[in-house]
C-alpha cells in the first residue's frame, strides 16, 4: 500500500514537467548569408521563424500553443481563412502597434488592418521580400465541382530570408504554379487528406520544382514514409520530417 502511495506521489510530481516537456516544439537552424533562419514546427499548418531579430509566425493557433508565451510577433502570415489558419485570438496575443499583418482578402473580412496580398502578389514587409503564390485544389472536393480550397482565395507565400527561398505553400494541392517556383531552398508542402495533398502529390510537385530541403507539414495521418519512399533516388532533395501533424 505505501509503494502505491509513493508512486501516486512520484506521478503527481512528474506530471508537470510532462506537461512542460509536451510544450517544447521542434527547431531547425538553417545558415543564410546574413545570419540564422531558426524554424519552429508548432503543428499542424502552424510555424515561427526567428530571423535578424524578427518573429514572424504563420497561421497561428490557439489550439496547438499557449500563445501567451511565446513571442510577440514582428510579422504573421494568414494563407487563408479557415479557422484552423486564421485565429482571431492567436492574433490578438502576439499582435503589437508594431506588427505588420499580411493576409488574403477573404481573410480581410475578419481581421481589418492587414497588408491585403493577391496571388502573384510581391511586397517587401518588414525588410524581407514575400511573394503570394496560389493555393488552391484541382481534384480534392467538398462536393460535386466544389473544391475544399477555390483557385484565387487562399495564398501559399515565397519569404526570402537572406540568400534563402523558403515556400510555405497553405492549403493547397500540385498545382501548376507551384510546379513553376524556381530556386526555392526550403518547401512546406501540405498532406492532410483529404483536404490538401497525397504522398504521391508532394512527390510530384517536389520533382517539378526541386526544394533543397522539403518539409512535409499539416499531414494529419497521413503516412510521411511514402514520401521519404517516392523521393528516394531525387538525390538533390532532402526529406525532413517534423512533429507538423
């Protein structure tokens, strides 16, 4: 009886520093010409970049963070406006008179004072240049001729950071634009089925436009080791993956 109460002792004290443990997210650190990309996988469809003293977060979300803690935001990035992208109270937390907002005119509906960006769009916010590459589904659909993600809504975005190309493509399927990308150093290509795209779809794509480094993210549970499968023998392409579920 006393081992089992030593125990339920040890377990109350362990479980805090579970907890604290589950809240540490992955990190990449990748070289640039002028100094450190530091990229943290949050889940989902949900990143943080630190870079030159600036934090830019893409589509955060309360569900997979406590956004209280963790830093104010020089820039964030909305692809669309599904609310597993745009999450007015993850804004609100990171938001300062100080940040710039970019985001997509549907997302504008919702959240006012964002830097509006139409695909094909290119603008240099907060010192670094972002291009808006289109997102959207060609075989994926909600209904009979209704895509879960319509051509011209949703964005994916080309950030340059340094001598750096990183594509973080949204919700999206292998479309032709993506295909089309040229010097792109670093892909986040989306796998949630059946919303975005299959294994054999990032494969596809990702032999058209040859990332140096592609990260599979927002894949739910769709089995990543296909990928690592397909993209085998493409040498020049280095699969990585990350806790992005």
């Amino acid at each position: 009886m006393r081992r089992v109460f030593l125990l339920a002792i040890f377990f109350t004290l362990l479980f805090p520093f579970v907890l604290a443990a589950q809240e540490k997210f992955e990190t990449d650190i990748i070289k640039t010409s002028v100094g450190d990309l530091e990229i943290t996988f949050i889940g989902h469809g949900t990143l943080m970049f630190n870079f030159g003293g600036k934090v830019i977060h893409v589509d955060p979300w309360t569900r997979l963070a406590d956004y209280s803690k963790m830093p104010k935001a020089d820039l964030i990035l909305l692809t669309h406006e599904h609310r597993d992208h745009l999450d007015q109270k993850a804004i609100e937390i990171l938001h300062t008179e100080k940040t710039a907002l970019v985001l997509t005119k549907a997302c504008s509906s919702q959240i006012k004072d964002g830097i509006i960006m139409n695909n094909g769009d290119v603008k240099i916010v907060k010192g670094l240049e972002i291009e808006a590459v289109p997102a959207y589904n060609l075989v994926h659909m909600r209904s009979e001729g209704v895509p879960f993600h319509p051509k011209g809504i949703g964005n994916g975005y080309v950030i340059t950071f340094g001598n750096k190309r990183v594509y973080v493509a949204g919700d999206t399927e292998n479309i032709p634009e993506m295909k089309k990308l040229k010097n792109i150093d670093i892909a986040f290509l989306p796998m949630n089925l059946p919303y975005t795209m299959t294994p054999e779809m990032v494969a596809d794509a990702s032999k058209a436009f040859k990332p140096k480094i592609l990260y599979p993210y927002h894949y739910g549970e769709t089995d990543t080791s296909k990928v690592f499968e397909l993209l085998k023998d493409v040498k020049q392409i280095d699969v990585r993956i990350r806790k992005m579920k």
